[in-house]
C-alpha cells in the first residue's frame, strides 16, 4: 500500500476539483473550507496556474510544506484544520480511499504542472 498519494486538481470555474483514475473519481469538488485552504496555499507555490499537482501524506515527507490536523467526523467526511492560518475545511468521505481511518494529520506538497 502506498504511504505517499498524489491527485490531480485543477480549478473549473472558480472550484478546485480533483481527479483519480485509480478510484473511477472525476471533477471530485472541495467544498466547505478546502476550497479556501487550497486556495490559500496555492497562492504561495510560485507558478501554479489552474492546474497542480497535490501530492499527500498521512506521514512528513521530503518536501512537504503544509499540514492539515483532524479535528472531527462531520457528515461522513472529515474536517481538518490549517493551523498556519486556522482556517477549517471539509474533506468528503473520498478520503477512506486512501486512509481506512482519518489520520491525525494529513501532509501536503502542491507542485505546478508543466
């Protein structure tokens, strides 16, 4: 099983979304807070267009700038908190298919694609 993950996400119409063929996901929205919290930490990756590259872990690793911390279950998906900027956000249930269970802490590296 991998440890590190990385989905595709790209802004359609003002709205982050991400793709994962591996899991028959399309146009997968973050919503309620993780919109803003993307939206915040793209505006520090130079050369982030509409497009990225989010590359996650529930471990720190080489080149991860960002960390989400649990803070509940709420509505079969999970609210994480950016401490950093104590902003709040919704990840939906999508993220069993990576964690069986939500992990304490969810590491991030946001990298342009080219």
């Amino acid at each position: 099983m991998n440890t590190i993950f990385r989905i595709s996400v790209q802004s359609i119409d003002g709205l982050w979304c991400y793709d994962d063929v591996s899991f028959e996901v399309k146009g997968q929205p973050f919503v309620f807070g993780a919109d803003l919290i993307l939206d915040k930490m793209a505006d520090r990756i130079d050369e982030v267009g509409d497009q990225l590259n989010l590359v996650f872990s529930s471990i720190p690793f080489p080149g991860s700038e960002f960390c989400l911390d649990f803070v509940r279950e709420e509505t079969e998906g999970f609210v994480y908190r950016w401490e950093e900027k104590n902003l709040q956000g919704w990840l939906s249930p999508s993220l069993r298919n990576y964690f069986p269970e939500p992990p304490p802490n969810i590491y991030l590296q946001l990298l342009p694609i080219n």
